[in-house]
C-alpha cells in the first residue's frame, strides 16, 4: 500500500511516518509540509491512500481533500487532527476516516486493515458508456442507464450528501457559490462549521458517483461548484423545455403530447422538504395542471371516456378541491350511466371542500339534484 503524508509540523510528520513504517506493507511515497498537490501529480496517481492534517496554511486541510478527490478520485483520504472538534464531528457523522494526534499505533494500524479490505474488493463494474443516464427527479428519484434501474448502486452517506447534491443538479450548469450553498443547506450553522459540511460533503458526492464519473461531474472553481452533464438527461428539464414552446394538441401530436406529460410522475423531488425546491416544485406542478387538463378535455371531446376520465382523475388527486374538473368528471359519468361515480364523486368534492369551510358551487348543487331526480325517473 503506497501512502503518502501531508501536514505543516515536521515533527508530526515523522511521528506519523515513524507509526507507519511498524505496519507491514506500508510504503510512504513522499511527505509534504506545503498544501501544494502540483509537484506530486504524477506520484499521485500511484499512491493509495493520503494522510491529511486538518490545520495547515494558506489550504486547510478539507480544501485539500476536494482538490485531492476531484483530481484523483481513487485516492483514499484520512484526516488528521490534533483536536476533537467541530470538523472531526463531521467526519464521524459522514463515516470518513481520521486519527487524532498523537497517532496511536492500534488505531492506525485499524485504519489501514479498513482501507486494505476496500482496496481488494472486487472493483466496480465498469458502466458501458455507450448508453445514457436518466436522471427522474418527478417522483421518486430514480437513476437509470437506459432501460436499466441503477439507483440502489448509489449509496449516499449522508442525507445531506444526498441534498448537496440535488441542488446543484437543481442548478446543474451553473456555478452555485459556496457561500450560497451553506446559507441554503446549513442556514443555522457558523461560517466556519458551514464550509466544513460542505467540504465534507463534496467528498462524500464524488465517491458516491464515482462510478458515474462519465455522467456526472462536480467541478471546483474559485468561488463554488457547478454540476454538469455529459450524456444524461434530467426528466425536469426535458419535460419543461417540450412544454415551454408546447405545440397544438390534434390527433397528430396527441401521441408525442401523451408521451412528454407522462413524464411527470409525481410533485418535483417527491418526499423532499427541501424548501429551496418549493418555487419549482409549484411551477412544475401547475405546468402539469394546465396540460393535463387540455389531454383530459381533448379525449372528452373525442368521446375516450377511459382517457377523459384517467387525466380528470389524476388532476382531482392533485387538487381535490377543484370544483371544475369535479364537475367535469361527474358530467362524463352520467354521460354513460355511471351512477355510483357521479355520487361518489360529488360527495367526495363536497367533502374536501367542507375541510375549508367552503360551500360547494350552486350550480354544481342544482345540475346534481337535477340529475338525481332525472335517474331515478
């Protein structure tokens, strides 16, 4: 195992060193005292794992790792510290490695068999980068490689991991600053433990998604990140760019039309409380409203009363309240006798409208007398 030590005291270098050199098969490849990885490209890539004090100069130690992870994602990273502090309480909650100065041999030696067993697993399985990444974020978010589910190959660490890295998919192409990103996932949190998070967190992504590298990459500029994309899609953006400019609805879009709503399977990022998805997440779902209702009305036209009534119906279990596709949908149950669902229906809006405190519209009440009286004659 090729490992390699960076840390700005001398003294802690060669403890460390003097620790390392007890554990068999251990070769340290260079120690450095400058946080400066440009010299060391080339060994880099050679080298297994990376010892990493926390406190350095100029480049703190979290900075360091995101430089390390995104030029060398195959690297393994411990942290070093001389305290148990606010950023070790991250690492614990995020399951990354880090020792405590002075290094004990016991726990070092522990540290090492815990990398060892990474590093003789079997590696992943390579993706077929002929294919393409899905990215469904209506409903349950879902990753698929065409045809193929691949979701449960992406283990997050954190559910933080998991948000950090939504929203800069929510942003995806975009340089979201670091600063926008703590004030956003960490609102209550000092600056400083703030960035500590986020640092952590972008080493978290990057080796979640490693096996995605052809799809997805987070890059580090001066100021933030931006996510980007090469060969993959996000349902959101393509369902939203069809639907921004949407063409006429007749029977010669109605299959291409039918296709792109369907796209939406449920609220944007479904089962998230994120509430910097909260705008989209309405915009998207009154997007969907209004075209789901323009295909229910074009099959009730058409005389489809199982299309009619399929799109009438999913828009009620999104606003069971709304007394017009109520109305619209008892109106074609009676048009073909269906008693039991004109009732059920009208009660059922009546119901919902009652947990407001709101009357349902006389002419709703009238045309359902009327129709009640006219049945039973």
């Amino acid at each position: 195992m090729n490992v390699c030590i960076f840390d700005d005291e001398s003294m802690a270098i060669n403890f460390l060193s003097h620790q390392l050199k007890k554990i068999d098969d251990v070769k340290i490849r260079f120690t450095s005292t400058t946080p400066y990885i440009g010299d060391y490209m080339k060994v880099l890539e050679e080298v297994d794992v990376v010892f990493l004090d926390i406190e350095m100069p100029e480049v703190d130690g979290l900075a360091l790792a995101e430089q390390l992870n995104e030029k060398h994602p195959h690297l393994h990273i411990v942290f070093v510290s001389a305290y148990k502090g606010y950023a070790v309480e991250a690492f614990e909650l995020s399951a990354l490695d880090y020792l405590l100065k002075p290094v004990k041999r016991e726990r070092l030696e522990k540290t090492i068999h815990r990398i060892k067993q990474k590093l003789t697993l079997r590696p992943e399985k390579p993706i077929n980068t002929k294919k393409a990444l899905h990215i469904c974020t209506f409903g349950q978010l879902k990753f698929w490689l065409d045809e193929e589910d691949i979701t449960d190959t992406i283990q997050w660490r954190t559910n933080k991991s998991k948000e950090v890295f939504l929203f800069l998919l929510h942003h995806s192409g975009n340089v979201i600053s670091k600063d926008k990103i703590v004030d956003t996932i960490w609102p209550d949190a000092t600056p400083e433990k703030g960035f500590a998070n986020l640092y952590v967190n972008i080493y978290n992504i990057r080796k979640s998604l490693k096996h995605l590298d052809e799809f997805i990459f987070i890059a580090s500029t001066e100021d933030g990140y931006v996510l980007k994309l090469s060969k993959a899609n996000v349902d959101k953006q393509t369902w939203y760019d069809y639907f921004k400019n949407a063409e006429a609805l007749n029977q010669e879009t109605l299959s291409r039309y039918t296709t792109f709503l369907n796209l939406y399977k449920g609220r944007y990022l479904e089962g998230y409380d994120y509430i910097w998805a909260e705008s989209v997440r309405f915009e998207m779902e009154e997007i969907w409203l209004k075209h789901a209702k323009a295909l229910a009305d074009f099959h009730y036209q058409e005389g489809n009363v199982e299309q009619a009534s399929r799109f009438y119906t999913s828009i009620i279990k999104c606003r069971p309240d709304n007394e017009q596709i109520a109305f619209r949908l008892m109106k074609l149950y009676a048009r073909f006798n269906y008693r039991m669902l004109v009732e059920h229906q009208y009660k059922d809006l009546k119901q919902h409208l009652n947990e407001l405190d709101v009357e349902v519209d006389p002419d709703i009440q009238s045309w359902f007398l009327k129709w009640q009286t006219n049945y039973k004659i």
